[in-house]
C-alpha cells in the first residue's frame, strides 16, 4: 500500500497522467493590424441641397415665406400650445429691478421657470423683452454673476424693459427632465459630469427617437410664456435677444410670433454644418434634415420684414479652444442671403450685421440697447 501511494505521488508531482493545460496562443501581431496612413479620413458632407432657399425660389417673397414656415413647421414639429398655470415662488429687488421668480405647469410630469424683471418705476407698458440664455443657466442673465452673458436681462430692466427670462429645456434647473423619476434619465448640460457616460446628451437624442427636436420643444415653452404675458401683463408687442444657443432661438421662435417686432440674435448665424463638422458644437441646435431644405439664412429671413441684427463679437472665430464656431467664413455669404431675402420682403435696410471690436463669445449690452431704442 505504501508503495502505491508513493507510486501516485510521483506521478502528480511529475505531472504524468495529469491534464495538460491548452498552450497559451501567440498574440495577433501588431504589424498586422490596419494604420491611419493606410485610410483616407477627409470626409466631409456633400453640400446641402437647400431646396426651399430662398436663392432657388420664383415667385413672391409672400409664396416663399408661407412654404418655409411650412416645412419648418414640420422638422420642428411646432404646435401652438397654451399657456399653462404660472405661480410666482418669490420676488425680491436687486440693484433697482424687481424680480419675480415664476414657475410654469405644462403638465403632471414638467414645469418650466422663468424671471420676470421689471424696473421698480415701470408704469404701463405694453413690450416686453424675451432673453434668452445660451449654454449655461439663467442666473447670470437676471444678475448673480457675470459670464459671457454680461447680466444683459438685468441690464435691459435697468433700461426700463420688462423683461422675461426663461429657464431653457436641459439648462440649469432643467439639466435632467427626469430627474425626479427614479431610474430614467433626461440630462443634456450636465457640466459636473465626472465620467463621460454622465453626459450623452439623452434629452436631445430620446426626443430624436419620438420625432421631437430639442429647440422645437423650447419654441413651444417660449410660445407659452409669450401668450403668458400677453394674458397676464397685456403685453402687444414682443422683442427678443438670444446669445449662442438662445440667439439661435431668438430668431426661431418669432417665426411662429405674430407678437415679436424686433429680434436680436448675438454670437450664431452662418451656416448649420460648420457648428458641428468643426468645432464640437453641443447638439441643442440640431434640426434633423434641415439642410435639404433650409439653412439659417432662410429661418432668419422667415422673419422679414422685422427688424433684425446678426451680431458677433470680432474675436468670436473657430480655433482649438472656441467651440462656438460662430463668426467663421460662412457668415458674410449667408448674411448677403439674408439681405436679398429683406429686399424681396421690401425692407433690405432692416437686416444688419454689427460686429463689435475687441469682443469674444459675448453679448454687447450697449449695441442690444441702442437697437431696442432705435425709431
């Protein structure tokens, strides 16, 4: 017995008779592998077709205008809502403007904030301001610090406006719609992000998935606070100034208006495609298919004859280190566009592009004041 057990022993220990572990296999080798200097990686877009520019239309400037807002209509998928039940929260006074925080109801599952501004000796009015962040929040519009928005909501009331401005859709408050729905998700600007899975822009590409667009959405929110003021404050005539993001809305939104007379839309213009192919551009500005039909250009002279500014700051050009893209090579073409489509409407003067020297990614609070006060 002893010397079978000394048998077995020898054997494990010599490995015979054991299983024999599978030979590890060789790594793929490198070299075989494809290299970047072997592919072509100049991809870029065909150029739009634009089939409803207005450079391609025949006809009356009225027969153009009401196609454009049809289409645009459709890929933004606009309805008029109404206004919902708006609650005030609270209201203070800061450096002479009376600030009321307001909370909108759009159904059992979202509110919307805003600020109303007014200066302390407003008498009665009927105009009112509509100011419109860019990415970021609200607050520094209405005065708690100052950003590239230069407190301009703040500024405007001090100017003897009233002045609304809204919290926009996956903003500030509105970061995550779905916040307060345990196990879902709808964030867009999430800028405390510490991994990048925390910040995929879900609000934007969940309503891609339903047929929604985020910048539809927010037309609809401001067309809300729009017939808000107009019931609440008899206010007649609307004016809007946007920067960034909320330029882009400044001159959206009153295409749907029959209130808005006078817009202002700082820091975007030129073409769609640059924003995105060149400099990263946050994806709030995106309308599904747009360029088959339109480009900025042609959404902007949708608002022919009112009054407009495209302004920039001159400093405000695509490099490493500007993701706005904003004053780049696009925008004196797509700015003679806009001209030709003011003439046809009868009222080419009231285009104007202001570029303001020695400024960057910024609103110019002087060149929006002294456009409001302008006859």
């Amino acid at each position: 017995m002893k010397r079978l057990l000394f048998f077995l022993s020898v054997l494990v220990v010599s490995g015979e008779g054991a299983a024999q572990a599978p030979p590890k296999p060789a790594d793929l080798d490198p070299a075989f592998l494809i290299k970047t200097a072997e592919i072509k990686r100049s991809f870029v877009q065909p150029e739009s077709e634009r089939r409803l520019a207005f450079g391609k239309h025949q006809g009356e400037f009225a027969e153009w205008r009401k196609r454009g807002k049809e289409k645009l209509t459709e890929l933004l998928q606009v309805t008029l809502p109404k206004a919902g039940a708006v609650k005030e929260l609270r209201r203070t006074t800061f450096q002479g403007v009376r600030i009321q925080a307001l909370v909108m109801e759009i159904d059992a599952d979202l509110s919307i904030p805003a600020y109303l501004l007014a200066p302390e000796n407003l008498g009665e009015t009927t105009s009112a301001v509509i100011a419109l962040h860019g990415h970021g929040e609200v607050e520094p519009c209405i005065g708690l610090r100052d950003d590239y928005h230069r407190q301009f909501g703040l500024k405007l009331a001090q100017a003897g406006h009233l002045v609304l401005c809204p919290e926009l859709r996956g903003f500030g408050v509105l970061t995550d719609l779905a916040a307060d729905r345990e196990g879902f998700r709808l964030d867009y600007w999430n800028q405390q992000a510490k991994r990048p899975n925390d910040r995929q822009f879900t609000l934007v590409t969940d309503g891609f998935l339903h047929g929604k667009t985020l910048i539809g959405e927010t037309v609809e929110d401001l067309l809300r606070w729009e017939e808000w003021l107009a019931q609440q404050h008899r206010v007649k005539t609307v004016r809007t100034a946007g920067l960034s993001y909320g330029g882009d809305l400044a001159f959206i939104y009153p295409v749907f208006s029959n209130r808005v007379d006078r817009i202002f839309a700082s820091g975007t213009f030129g073409s769609f495609a640059p924003i995105f192919a060149r400099c990263y551009n946050a994806p709030a500005h995106c309308i599904p298919g747009v360029l088959r039909w339109l480009d900025r250009a042609d959404i902007a002279g949708l608002n022919a004859p009112r009054p407009l500014v495209v302004h920039f700051g001159e400093l405000d050009r695509p490099d490493k280190t500007n993701y706005s893209a904003s004053y780049n090579e696009t925008v004196p073409v797509a700015f003679k566009e806009l001209q030709k489509i003011y003439a046809a409407a009868g009222a080419e003067n009231q285009a104007q592009l202001i570029v303001s020297k020695g400024k960057r990614h910024e609103m110019d609070v002087d060149e929006l004041l002294a456009f409001l006060k302008r006859k």
